[in-house]
C-alpha cells in the first residue's frame, strides 16, 4: 500500500520557489506551479517514510522562501537606488 500526500503552499513567485526546491526532489515526489501556489505531490511505501519526506520538504519550502523573499528585497533596493541615481552621460 503506497501512502501519498499532497502539500500545496501559495507564494508570490511560486516558479521561482518551485525550482529552488526542485533539486531536492526524489523519483517519489512531483511538483508543479498552480496559479500562486506551489503543488507538490509525495508517494511512499512506509508512513515513516512519508512522514519523514514531508517533514523534509517543509523544511526546504521554508529556506526557498526565505530566499526568495530577501532576493526579492534585494532586488528592490537596488532597482530603487538605481532610480534615485542621476547620471549625466553628455559630454560636452
């Protein structure tokens, strides 16, 4: 009897947060992007197994997350301090 679970998170650049957990996907597990939200799909033979995979992948969903987000302000930031810079190019 295989057990499954489905864990489905809602971000602000769910892609970005679906392909920085990706490489820590096993054969068992499956995500997609669904609108907001990151959809991840887990199939395993033992419930421990399946606990332990889970508790696994929060974790990772946690720090992609958090990685997104101070990326995202970093971004920001520096967008913002690219606007507020005023740079003559004439040369005369």
């Amino acid at each position: 009897m295989t057990r499954r679970a489905t864990i489905r998170t809602t971000h602000d650049d769910p892609e970005l947060v679906a392909a920085a957990i990706a490489p820590d996907n096993t054969a068992e597990m499956e995500t997609t992007v669904d609108g907001n939200a990151v959809r991840t799909r887990i199939e395993r033979e033992t419930t421990g197994g399946l606990h332990a995979t889970v508790d696994d992948y929060v974790v990772n969903v946690d720090v992609a997350t958090t990685v997104v987000q101070h990326a995202d302000e970093h971004r920001h930031r520096h967008a913002d301090a690219d606007a507020d810079t005023d740079i003559d190019s004439t040369h005369e």
